[in-house]
C-alpha cells in the first residue's frame, strides 16, 4: 500500500488551492468536477492532493461538511491487486463506499473502489497502469506541472489517525488484517495535564506509515481534536523535506504560523544531547525557527538525525495541521525525544485557540 492521494473535503476548493499555491508551493494539476462537486488537485514532488468543495446539497462533500469541519475525508491507498486487496478488506467487515470501477485509455488503465474502515475513515484503493488521471470519474483540466529541481516537499512522510478512546488496539488490529499494516513503534505521552497514545503502523511492502493515536484524559489534545472534528479523524499529515530550515524560511515569509516551542527546550537539547550532528549556524537557525530535532537512541554515535516543525491548524477549527520533517542519514522514527514538547505545545496551542473562539 502506497499513498496515491489525499482528499481534503472544504467549503471553498478555489480558496484553499490558493493558500496552498501561496503558503505551500503547491503546483494546480487539474481544475474541474461534476455538478454537484468542485474538484482542485494540487501537487509537490510525489504529493498530489485533491480537494474538493460542494457545488450542490447533493454533493458528498456537503454530507462530510455536515458532520465534520474541513479536513482530510479520503487517504488513497495505490495497490498492485485491488482485487486481492478488496478482498482483505472486506472479510475484515470494511463498508464499500463506492464499488469497483474501471477504466482503460491507450495510455494506461485505472481500478479502483472505496471503502470505510472501522474508524469511520474513507480509503480509495486504486491499481494504476501506466499513464492515468488522478480521478478518472470526473470531468477535469488537467494542466502540466513544471519540473522543479528541488521542490519544497518530496513526499508524505506519514499521515497520523486520531481515535477515541479504547479504539486503538481495535483499530491498529483492524488495520493489520484489513489492509496489511504491521505494529511498530509505541508511545505512552503524559503530561500533568493530558496524555496520549500511540501505535505506529508501517505497511511491510511499501514503508508507508500511518501512526494511529487515542487520548488517555478528558484533556488531552487528541480529544480536544474529537470533540472538534466532532469524531475520529486524521490529525496531520507530515511531509517530507529535504531542506527543512530553508522550507521554513520561505513558510514563514509566506505567513504560515507554527507552533511556539519554548527557548528552554533548546538549552535543554543542547545539554541533553550536545553532539548533535548540527553545524553551529544550524543550531542558531532551528532554535530561531523552533525547529525539533531529536537521535535516534540506538545510534548516538551516527549522522542519523530527524528534524520536524508543526504548523498551528490550517482551518478554523484546532484541527488538522501539517508537519515538515527532515530525516538525515535515512533516521527512522517520529521523534521519540520530542514527543514530551510537542505534546505539551500542541496542548498549549489549542488552547488559546479555544479560548479566543
């Protein structure tokens, strides 16, 4: 399973591809829809996103935006055997959505159906054959992306799955049989005020990961999230970069807002882990940007390093935000060091969003 796309359902598709194309870098791939649905696709590097807006009541976008504020509504999931993979899913009791349908052009042929898993989250499986469009089933635009030579993000790292609590070891499980995730990672996170936790899942064949968090207290912010999103829901997207202080640099210029780490965080890295593989221009730059960084503990003495920032909700609800991450020397994991800070910031940040609502 790799990730093909990402469905962002909102109530104005032009307003979010602009933000995207403005705060983001993101290229246009294709405009266009149905009569009941507006459709914008987007794209950086390997990272194409579809977003979509209703046109008419009837639209399924309108019936999520009844639900849920605007958020991400569908993780496509590209299989070599949809068939096979239909299958899986299905003796696991996943709901179809929409069933198999196909289409073939001389330049390639597509597959694909849409499921629910038992999360309640939406998953497009899709078998692509040579050259094929994004979403064969509506009517699009599709416009020539330009070669960049370094674009501002590769590739979605992982993509991270908020349940209630008690539904993560269901969950996880549902995701091990259904789709073919394997369990790695696990993080139990407290503070004095919340807690979480957490089961990393990576599928075996692909690497894709797709980390599934519960709330351990009534305070914590993966509740917060629920009662906002007003159920289970995916929480943030990572995306891959390779230059991370520079994509913060041009983020920043362009108004994105991230999330505030505290200056002591920084004095306390340094003497936590004062080796760090970071020039001394690069330790000033992440601590003027609240830039994380973190080793990995089973390689002290390696260049293996990871680097992430997050940024505050992009929509008006303390929802959905993105997270940009830099891995060096391929360093696996999500930042184990950081969790503790990130937890305790991202706590802070909703909160004064809350409170300002």
């Amino acid at each position: 399973m790799n990730i093909d796309c990402v469905h962002f359902y909102v109530e104005d598709a032009v307003a979010v591809r602009q933000w995207f194309e403005r705060s983001l870098s993101f290229q246009v791939r294709a405009r266009g829809g149905d009569r009941d649905t507006q459709i914008e696709i987007i794209q950086s590097g390997a990272i194409v996103l579809v977003i979509a807006a209703p046109r008419t009541p009837q639209s399924p976008v309108a019936a999520f935006l009844h639900q849920h504020p605007p958020g991400v509504a569908d993780v496509t999931f590209a299989t070599s055997d949809l068939d096979r993979a239909l299958m899986q899913a299905r003796s696991q009791g996943a709901q179809i959505v929409a069933p198999v349908n196909q289409q073939e052009w001389q330049q390639g042929r597509v597959k694909w159906c849409k499921i629910k898993s038992i999360a309640g989250i939406n998953h497009t499986l899709v078998e692509r054959h040579g050259l094929t469009p994004v979403l064969p089933q509506y009517d699009l635009n599709y416009y020539p992306v330009l070669p960049e030579n370094s674009p501002l993000f590769a590739e979605i790292d992982h993509i991270v799955l908020n349940v209630a609590a008690g539904e993560l070891q269901t969950t996880a499980t549902w995701y091990e049989k259904a789709l073919g995730f394997e369990r790695q990672q696990w993080f139990d996170i407290h503070t004095p005020r919340s807690g979480l936790l957490s089961q990393v899942l990576v599928h075996p064949e692909t690497g894709t990961r797709f980390p599934v968090n519960e709330p351990t207290s009534p305070t914590s912010q993966i509740q917060e999230f629920l009662n906002a999103h007003r159920g289970a829901g995916i929480q943030h997207i990572a995306l891959k970069t390779p230059h991370i202080i520079h994509a913060v640099q041009q983020l920043q210029q362009a108004g994105v807002p991230f999330l505030n780490v505290p200056d002591c965080y920084y004095e306390q890295l340094k003497t936590r882990s004062p080796d760090l593989p970071l020039t001394a221009s690069e330790w000033d730059a992440i601590a003027h940007l609240k830039i994380l960084a973190d080793r990995q503990p089973q390689s002290p003495q390696s260049s293996q390093l990871l680097l992430q920032i997050f940024t505050q909700p992009i929509f008006e609800q303390p929802t959905f935000f993105f997270e940009l991450i830099e891995r060096r020397d391929r360093a696996e994991g999500f930042g184990e060091g950081n969790f503790q800070a990130l937890f305790e910031a991202i706590e802070r940040q909703n909160q004064l969003t809350i409170n300002n609502n």
